[in-house]
C-alpha cells in the first residue's frame, strides 16, 4: 500500500512537544514489532482487525517522523507498509526487528579507527564508533539530489573515526523541524535551491516554533541573503553543528562574503573534501586537548622524585593494608594522579598548553569570550569573580537569597553591600527570583543621591535552586540605561546545561550577552534609543517614569561585561566540583584581565585535581556532540514525570505539582500556560521570549502538604531512607525533584512507582494514630511562616544611607573578644522594645539555604516570626543551647562604631 503524505506531525500525543520525538519514535517502533507479532502468531483470536488498525495508525506515526531521520527513514517504513498491505506480515515483522535492534543500539560496532584530520593531527576513537546523520537542504530533482548524496557516502570507509548516514530534506521549515526533533543530526550540507515551506502540516507546537524562527527573514529575493538567513536560522537552533555551503556558481566572489557563517564552500563535484570536511569538523569537537594529555603520561614509564605518594600508585599498590584503593577506584585514576605540570599536562595557574586548549573548547562550546576551569566548585568561583571586579567601598547590589558564598565573598572583597528581595511565595515556603523593577529602584535611588558612580556589579542567580529563571538580556539592557558601566555577575550554578537547548539557551548570560552586543551594533537600535531618550527628556521624566518605562540603553557608551559561574557537575558531565567561569566582557583585557589572574591565583589551588579537569574537558565534548539530545530528553522525561501525578487519581490525592502559575505571578507574565513545555515547544518557546520569569521544566516542586508530613521528613524516611531516592531540595512543604542529563526512563518509572507506594501507605494509615499524628505536622500546627524580607543594616555599619552596609567590619569585629554575647529570640525581642539588636554573625537555615540574618543586620519581628516557627534540623549560626549571637552596645561604641 502507499502511505498518505503525513496530514499532521503530531510527535507525542501526550505532551504535543517534539521534545518527546525521541521516546515517541523509539516506542512506535516497538509497539509495531509487538502487534505485527501478534498478528504473526495469530494470538489474538478473531480480534485481528483491531491490532490491523493499531498497525496502521502506527505506520502513519511513523510515516510522518521518519522522512526527519536518515535510519531507518521513510523508504523502510514504505517498504513495510507495502509488505502488510501485501499480507507478508512476517516478513514486515523481520523489517521491523532489524530496525528495534539498529536503535537499540547508541552506536555502530567496528573495530578501533584512526582518522586523519585536515590539520595533518591523527586522531582515534576506540571501538565501537558513534553514528551521526548529515542534513542536506536541496530541493533540487530527486535523482540529482540521490547521486550527490551517493557520491558523499561512497566516500567512507570502515577506518573513518565514525559513521553517518544523509538525510535530504527540501524546504526551510522541513529543515528547522528536523534539527529541532533530530538531534543526531551534526552536519548540515544547504544547497542554493530550497523551498520554504513543507508539504506536510505541521502541528501547532511545531508551526508555532517554526515560525517565529523564520519570522521576518526569506523575504528578500536575492538567493545569496536567502541562504545567509538560513544560515543564520540554522545557528540560532544549533549553533554546534558545522554548516557547509554547495554553491553552483561564483565560489570564488561567494567565499569572502561568507566569512563566519559556513565551515567550507564547496562545488556539488568536491564529494571527497566534503567527507574529510565532515569527518574533520566532528573530529575537532571530539577533541579533548587535557584528557588525551592525561591519559598519555599515564601510560608513559617513570620514576618519581617528587611529592604525591600516591602518583602512580606507588604507596598503594605494594601495600597489604590499603590495595583496596586499587580494587575499588581501578589503577588508571593512580597512574593519572601526577603533581608534574609538564609533558602535557600543563599548569591551571598559568596555562600555555593542553589546559588553554581546553579551557578555549570550553569558550567555543559555551559561546563566552574566556572560559576558565574551576577545580573547588562554584562557590570558589564566585569568590574569584567578585574579587576580581570589586573593591572596598564599591557597592553591590545582590539577590539576598543567592547562594552563601555570594556573602562571604562580598566579606571578602570589602564590598558595600546592597540586598534586593525576591518576591516571595510564602503558601510555599518559597522565594522566586528580585524583580527587574525592584533593581531599577535601587539604581534610580542610589542616581538620585548622588552615589551611582559607587554601583559596580549586580550579581542574580540565574536559575533559582527552584528553577525561577530570569530574563537576562532584559535585566542587563535596561540596567545598562541606567548606569552604563556595570558588571554582571550571574551565578548560573544549576544553569549549565542550558546552552545545549535553543529555547533554554536565550535565557543564559552568555547568550543574552552576545544577543545584546548584536543589538548595539545595529544603527536602527542607537536611532530608538536617541528617540526614547529626547521623549523623557521633553516629559522631565521622573524616576517613576523611568521606573515603568521599558529602557533602552545608549549602545555607544553601554559596554558589556558580564559573567557567569556554572558548577558543570551539578548538570552536565563532570566529576564533584567541577566548575567554570565563562566571561563576556569588553573590557576584560583594559580593566580586568590582570586582577581577575590575581583573583584566581588567591583562591586557586596550586595542587588542583587533575582528573577533574580532565573530566570538565570530556564533559564540554558531551556537550558539543550530544548536550542537545540530552537536554531534550532531561525536559521531556520531567514533563512525563509531571504529567503521570497529575493523571494519576490516588497521586493527585496527594501530591500536587506546582505550575508555572504557582511560582510565577500572574504580574510577571505576558503568557497564560500553566506548563508552557507540556503544551508544546511553540508555547515553550513564547513563555521563554515573553515572561520577565519563567520556571525551568526539569525541576519538578511538589507539593506534599496533604499527605501531613513535612519536606525534610518526607526526603529522609520515606525516599532515601525506604526507597533510596535522592533529593536535594525540600522545604516545609515542598520536595524538589529535577531531571538531568542523566536521568532515565526507567528511573522517572521508579520515582512513580515509589509515589504510588507511598500514596497506598498513607491511604491504609488515614484512620490509624500514626496518620493522625503527622497530620498535625503540618496541617494543624504552626502555620507556615511568612518568608522574611531582609531588614536594614544597623546605622553603625551603613556606607550610603540603608542603601547599603559594610559586612566586613562586622564580621571582623564579631570575632574581637568581648564584643558579643548570646540572646534567645523572647530576650531579644524585649531588647528590641529600648534599641536595636544587630547580628553578628550569618544565620542560614537549611533549607532554605540563604543567610536569614548577616553581620551587621538589624533584627525585626519578622525575621523572628519565621525563625521560631522553622523546624529545620540545620541551622548554620544558630546555637540551639545559647541562641544567637549579638552585638553588645559597649563593644560598639568602644570599637568607635555609634550605635
């Protein structure tokens, strides 16, 4: 029989996202062995004609998927469906074991391989070899377009480093579709004759998304700009891939205006080049400069005279008392344990050779002007960063929930510090992220008082532990219209993965940085900003006016510089601490590079872990070779996740995933999903362009209230302690679960399975003492607290009003003998009634992980209130026996501070 053109490309009828493209495929191709089996082994008695619909329909499915994957493709699924319709049903469910066994498989078995690159460099990969499809746009006569695609496949052969198949699509939109659903696609080939439009319908996830990549490009007619702004599309959704041009003719007066968006132009005759081009572009991502370096001094011969026992094992493998090192870790990690910076291997202090090499993979793969390796976690980072920008008595203006390091850091630096809130969710227990109108506040203010040349650098975490993501490019323009100079701090902790993902990507500091700098550089956005800027001046705008109006900074004194912290282990590939710093600043090497060397020397060791440098350089590969797809499947399978408990009747009894519209209010959004990425990725997508903030889709925050237990219980006795489920995050009322890079399908099965367990528990012990007891936990308690806003710095350490406070000087004085003492909260708030009480030291509840108090604050009724009413089990600067630690009022005086 001949299949219909596909009427729709419906990916998943669950979700309606192609993000689910791969597990939808992968799951209509087993389900097609399965009923064409059981038609084989006439099993289901007299109800053939039903699994001959299932059949079909799954033909169908596959029918409009498969013209996007080069295997198997849309001729195998042709040729079975020609082989039911023929009645041969075994011999289609032959066809189809073939292809259940192909993408069982992750690669293509072949023996090890050298490949030589176009550089001359000799690269391996060992057995067995990754598999990769190529996409070529060419809407040109099928039999032309079949020998060029023979004449490039003829090409390979069994040593090349991997293997590839092609894959020929026609039009611009079946291109956008197959890159956004296909992410085994790695090369793209675009030919001068496309069409725009597919002649299949897309779904309206799909068209939404298609479209507004395509919106305003392809309508000039000139073919040269048609083909840049595919290009450029092309890039916009994956900006890894290597991109070549066949030109017809003028390759010559087509190569110098071509600079920057293709890797080679090449005449539809240079098969050859094309395939070592191919090979070539893979092999450069493939490429590991400090890994390869590390593992070949391991295996080089040698003799130590120089510290570090342990190096190659030689005070462990002779030894009767500790040989289990060896049989646990294997002798490769002793043999790489090396304290040498030479040979290879190249030194994180002062790189000049495998490490710069990698650190500048790094940049490419992240899209930064510097990238540079982080050996003790984002927590040193940050410390680096801020010592690099900031010095006494400049102010920062930072999110008070950002990570305690942030704190210390400041402490550090002598910085004075400015604390913006972030809008709280106290039905939650739950901070979201600081609005951009509350940091234009705070900048208006300090211009209005004279003191916004002392403003250096904001610092926001980007995204929040629960997700809360910003808009960065927003944020940083309209600051930038405000004070020209600032710096940029986003701590992206849990935010690394995200450039792997075109609609998460828009979203990263680096990307917004880069969309910026494009944007200045465009005389039309000088001409709205002159406009803009002669239109407050004629109003005598005020700061409120300027507080509700939507900036738009001067792009000839507005400079870029912007940073961004990401602990790589927390979300990609990397072993514990594993971090980077990715720079984007246009006046590193003028104002920064100096002092930002010096920071990293303070706070780097000169012994770092050479294997996890080695495992930050293979996991940027990762990245660069298959981030995309991981990051796919990490937001589908968090959407599967979220969609299974809200379906399922008992776990919707219990348990309660918060929206969109629970983290974000209604004031933040310009969208209406509840789920953007559950609705599709052209709502997704729209949410991401739109939203001032929007909630990452692989962090799950459940709401446990109705099952009467409290967060840390919940996460401790009935997940880790009963089932061995790892969580990080809880707090009173909430659990934060989070999908990664590494998370399956069979542990998403678990999880549910686990949550169902734990709902039948609950119903069995609803009229038992034990149900009633926890249900007092929660719901007949104390209510929960109101999430506190921070208070004032005490007018003793205050540098510019209440705007701002010096921690240093607490900090510093805290520890002088006698100028402290201990006070429980009834004592203080008595002593509250007479003056104020100042904190002398940080106080950080775990959750929700932030310092309620910091040196020098002044404490108040609220801070109180939700301290009281906390029943967490860690409380760093909080001595249950004695209380909290105070300033004394003699001690302030004596030390010349005015109370």
């Amino acid at each position: 029989m001949t299949l219909n053109p596909p009427q729709t490309i419906s990916v998943s009828t669950r979700t309606g996202t192609p993000e689910s493209a791969w597990r939808t495929r992968r799951d209509a191709w087993e389900f097609l062995g399965y009923a064409l089996n059981e038609l084989v082994q006439n099993r289901l008695h007299g109800e053939s004609e039903g699994s001959m619909h299932d059949v079909d329909h799954v033909l169908e499915l596959l029918a409009s998927l498969e013209p996007y994957w080069a295997l198997p493709g849309a001729q195998t699924v042709q040729t079975i469906a020609d082989l039911v319709a023929q009645g041969r049903r075994r011999d289609a469910l032959e066809h189809v074991e073939a292809v259940n066994d192909l993408l069982g498989r992750p690669e293509t078995p072949s023996q090890p391989s050298t490949t030589t690159e176009p550089n001359g460099r000799t690269s391996s990969i060992a057995s067995p070899r990754p598999a990769i499809e190529v996409l070529v746009i060419d809407d040109g006569p099928t039999e032309e377009t079949e020998h060029f695609k023979r004449s490039i496949t003829e090409q390979r052969r069994d040593t090349d480093g991997f293997s590839y198949e092609i894959n020929v699509v026609p039009s611009v939109e079946d291109a956008l579709v197959a890159l956004t659903i296909n992410p085994n696609i790695q090369a793209c080939i675009l030919c001068p004759r496309f069409s725009l439009r597919t002649n299949g319908n897309l779904s309206a996830p799909l068209r939404t998304f298609v479209e507004r990549r395509m919106a305003g490009k392809f309508a000039l007619r000139r073919p040269i700009q048609r083909i840049l702004e595919l290009a450029d599309v092309i890039a916009a959704i994956r900006p890894e891939l290597d991109v070549y041009l066949v030109a017809g003719v003028a390759m010559e007066s087509l190569a110098g205006s071509l600079t920057g968006r293709f890797r080679r132009i090449f005449a539809r005759t240079d098969a050859a080049d094309l395939h070592l081009s191919i090979l070539g572009g893979i092999m450069e991502r493939y490429e590991t400069p400090f890994f390869t370096a590390l593992q070949e001094h391991s295996r080089r011969p040698g003799s130590v005279f120089h510290a570090l026992p342990i190096s190659r094992g030689g005070s462990v493998q002779n030894s009767p008392w500790i040989s289990d090192l060896v049989d646990f870790y294997g002798t490769n990690l002793l043999m790489a344990e090396t304290s040498a910076t030479s040979g290879g291997l190249d030194s994180l202090l002062d790189p000049h050779g495998s490490i710069k090499e990698a650190q500048q993979l790094a940049s490419r793969a992240f899209r930064s002007h510097r990238t540079y390796f982080v050996t003790n976690g984002t927590s040193t980072a940050n410390k680096i960063v801020h010592q690099s920008i900031v010095a006494p008595g400049d102010i920062v203006l930072v999110d008070r929930n950002c990570h305690k390091s942030h704190h210390y850091a400041l402490v550090l630096a002598g910085a004075s510090v400015t604390y913006l809130d972030a809008y709280p969710l106290d039905d939650h227990s739950l901070y979201g992220a600081v609005p951009l109108e509350e940091i234009k506040r705070k900048l208006l203010t300090f211009r209005r008082q004279g003191q916004l040349h002392r403003v250096k650098m904001l610092t926001l975490t980007n995204c929040t532990f629960d997700g809360i993501v910003y808009d960065p490019r927003k944020v940083m323009e309209e600051c930038l219209a405000i004070k020209p100079d600032l710096v940029f701090l986003w701590d992206e902790a849990w935010f690394a993965f995200a450039g792997a993902h075109p609609v998460y990507r828009q979203r990263t500091a680096m990307q917004a940085a880069a969309d910026l700098e494009h944007e200045f550089a465009n005389p039309a956005y000088a001409r709205r900003h002159d406009e803009q800027a002669r239109s407050l001046a004629a109003a005598e705008a005020d700061d409120d006016t300027w507080q509700d109006t939507p900036l738009i900074a001067d792009p000839r004194t507005a400079r870029l510089r912007v940073y961004a912290t990401q602990s790589t282990h927390k979300t990609l590939t990397s072993l514990r601490q594993g971090s980077m710093i990715h720079v984007f600043d246009q006046e590193f090497v003028a104002l920064n590079g100096e002092a930002f060397r010096e920071a990293f020397m303070t706070h780097t060791s000169t012994s770092p872990n050479y294997q996890i440098l080695a495992s930050l350089d293979i996991g940027r590969r990762q990245v660069e070779l298959e981030g995309y797809a991981l990051v796919q499947k990490q937001a589908d399978l968090a959407v599967t996740l979220s969609t299974s408990i809200s379906r399922h009747p008992l776990l919707r009894k219990y348990f309660k995933i918060l929206t969109t519209h629970d983290l974000v209010p209604a004031r933040f959004r310009q969208t209406h999903s509840r789920n953007p990425a559950k609705d599709g990725l052209g709502a997704w997508d729209e949410s991401w362009t739109e939203d001032e903030f929007v909630v990452d889709p692989s962090r799950i925050t459940l709401d446990i209230r109705a099952t009467g237990i409290d967060g840390d219980t919940f996460k401790h006795e009935y997940l880790m302690d009963k089932h061995s489920i790892q969580v990080n995050k809880t707090s009173r009322t909430n659990v934060l679960f989070m999908t990664n890079v590494g998370t399956s399908r069979s542990s998403v099965a678990y999880l549910i399975e686990v949550l169902v367990k734990i709902a039948e528990q609950l119903e069995r012990e609803k009229s038992g003492a034990l149900y009633t007891r926890q249900l007092k936990v929660v719901t007949q308690g104390t209510p929960t607290p109101t999430l506190p806003h921070f208070s004032r710095f005490a007018e003793a350490f205050q540098t510019a009003g209440e705007l701002a406070g010096d921690m240093r000087s607490a900090y510093y004085l805290a520890y002088k003998p006698g100028t402290t003492e201990y006070l429980r909260s009834p004592e203080i708030r008595e002593r509250m009634l007479q003056q104020d009480v100042i904190s002398a030291r940080f106080v950080t509840p775990y959750p929700p992980g932030f310092p309620v108090l910091v040196p020098g604050q002044i404490f108040s009724a609220e801070i109180l209130d939700y301290m009281d009413a906390l029943d967490t089990r860690e409380v760093h600067g909080y001595q249950p026996q004695l209380g909290y630690s105070v300033f004394t009022t003699a001690a302030l005086g004596q030390h010349g501070f005015q109370p």
